[in-house]
C-alpha cells in the first residue's frame, strides 16, 4: 500500500479527498491538538477493525470518536445536560466524554461495551476534515500499539507509512499528551479515567464532584484508551527517579561509572552534568511543565533514536509530580511507559 501525504495546511482538495476516504472505509491519519489520530469512518465496523489491525492494538481496547462539533453527539450518543455544560465549557478542545452509545455504533469500536468516548478536536485542520468527513470518525493515537503517541508528522511516516491510506501533515501538536478522558456520572459527577490538558480543577468548575479512576479491577473491561495495557514505552527500559534532582543526577554518573550505556531525559538547566557519556535529551526549562508535556513523546523517541546506534541499556527521567493539573498527567503517561518502575534516590 502507497500513503499519500496530504499537507493540510494549503491542500484543500487534499483534505476533501481524505474525507472521501474515510467515507469508502479507508485509513486517514490527522492532526489535532493533543496528538496525531489514526482515523476511520465509525459506522464502518469493518473499517474501526482494520485501525486494530494497522496499529496492532488489542481489540479490548476501545476508540474515541471525533467530531467536528459537540451536537453531532446526538447522532450516535445519549447525551446529558451535564454533557452540554461540559461541551461549553471545554469543546472544541483537549476533552473526551464517555457517554452511553445508541445502536449504530459498531461494537468493534467500544470494544463490545455499551458505552462511547466523544471528543471535539479544536485543531483547524482536524475540524475541516472532520467537516468535510460527514461521519464521526473514530481513532486512537497514530502509533504502533505501546510505543509513544505521535506529536509530529514524521512519527505517523515512521510508524504508519504503507499501512494506510493518507496521512495530512498538520505540524507538531500543540498539547503533546492525548486529551482528558472523563466519564459523567450521575448528580453532576465526573469520573477521570485519563488525566490530560483539561484539568480535574477545570472540571470542577463545571461539575459538582470531580473524581480520578484509580485503575481497573481483574478482568473490569476499559472505558477509555490508556487503562489497561502499558503504554507509550520506549525500546530501552525506562527508569524513573524519585528524589532531588542533584541525588538522580549522582545516580546516573555512578551507573555510567560501572560501565551502564545510558540516556538522560532532563531539564535545559541539567543538561551540563559533567558526565559525557551520558546523553541527553531535554524536555525544556525545569518549571515550564506545558513545554514537558509537548515534548515528552517526542523525547521517547529521540532515545528511542540515538538507541538504535548506540545500544542504550537504559533510560532515566525524573518522576514528575502527581500533586494534580499537567504534572499528573505527565506522571500518568510516565509511570506506564516505565511500567511503574521507580527508583528512590
């Protein structure tokens, strides 16, 4: 299969011609604001099965599906009063809602649950694709199942060139992490099944209580991508370090001391750690935690790079904080793709 690479920005017949796509049952990766998704049309079972298939995702895993307004819900959703305050407040945007689904969505799509996830990207260039789509179109990440989530377009060409159809550029993601995932509940309550840009304490300005799912029971089906299987892992095991900053960077020096081949993702103001061969990569200034969050996948990736040539036998990070806001979710992408490995320095 040959993709076509779509520019998204200029290419207006580029983008009617993916939307076509989608509507025959084909494959279209697109941008938003938080990262790249592998879309398809989510009335076409055989289509949401052939996004398992590219990205090797398990079928438990459930899809969100895309908009290109909060309304168009109402074709495949019961939605709620709380649904459309929320939708006010956060749509277009960084959000996904778990709502119950009517019959035309396919199993395929919500992974045989009775439930169904509804974002609204506020991306322009997902918002006339979507416009011109016609259908809501589901997709996760546009990734390899567990590796990171792609941020820019030459992380889809390298994970998903020649598995499907189209791909529209649409320059880096300004988030950098998927989007909130909330489930409504009733007497206003909001359940957060994945933390993201829409904070827990944006949403209570919203809704009477707001909640975080703490994790899945054994054998308790997922509501949302991201609860269930590890995720965003880069090659080389990941570490993450938990104390001052100076004891990590101790540690790291004595693990290259004893001969250990490793990666440093770091802050710009740790990037002088008098340890060469220790490599590096930055995720911004130290306090600029939206700049850690844009760049986190695109770090994975990097080491994931620099591994290739150099055999890394490991990478360290820090632990982020889990205090709530973006560090949270910054914790919550962290901790699975070191599948909650930490070390205490």
């Amino acid at each position: 299969m040959q993709t076509l690479k779509i520019d998204g920005a200029k290419d207006r017949e580029g983008l009617a011609l993916a939307a076509d796509i989608i509507r025959r049952g084909g494959l279209v990766i697109f941008p938003t604001e938080t990262v790249y998704g592998l879309g398809a049309n989510a009335y076409d079972a055989d289509a949401a099965r052939a996004v398992f298939r590219a990205k090797g995702r398990p079928a438990d895993n459930p899809l969100i599906v895309h908009v290109d307004r909060p309304e168009s819900a109402e074709e495949f959703a019961y939605t709620t009063e709380l649904y459309y305050r929320l939708a006010e407040s956060f749509m277009p945007g960084p959000l996904t809602l778990i709502l119950k689904k009517k019959p035309n969505i396919p199993d395929a799509v919500t992974a045989g649950g009775g439930t169904v996830g509804v974002r609204c990207p506020i991306h322009p260039v997902a918002h006339e694709f979507l416009k011109l789509a016609g259908v809501p179109v589901a997709a996760p990440s546009a990734n390899i199942s567990g590796r990171p989530s792609p941020t820019a377009f030459s992380h889809c060409v390298e994970d998903m060139d020649g598995k499907v159809d189209a791909i529209i550029d649409g320059g880096e993601c300004e988030y950098g992490l998927e989007s909130t995932v909330a489930l409504l509940l009733w007497d206003d309550e909001v359940k957060i099944l994945r933390p993201g840009a829409v904070t827990a304490e944006a949403l209570s300005c919203v809704a009477s209580k707001v909640t975080t799912a703490d994790g899945l029971a054994p054998g308790e089906t997922p509501l949302s991508p991201g609860m269930k299987y590890r995720h965003y892992a880069p090659r080389a095991p990941l570490y993450l370090l938990d104390g001052k900053r100076e004891d990590a960077a101790a540690y790291i020096k004595g693990r290259i001391k004893d001969g250990e081949a490793c990666l440093f993702i770091c802050f710009d103001e740790d990037r002088a750690l008098d340890a060469p061969e220790c490599a590096s990569v930055s995720l911004g200034g130290k306090d600029d935690v939206a700049s850690h969050a844009k760049r986190l996948f695109a770090a994975l990736r990097e080491a994931d790079t620099y591994g290739a040539s150099h055999k890394l036998d490991a990478i360290y990070t820090y632990m982020p904080g889990r205090d709530g806001g973006l560090s949270f979710a910054i914790y919550n992408r962290l901790i699975r793709a070191a599948d909650h490995t930490v070390i205490k320095v």
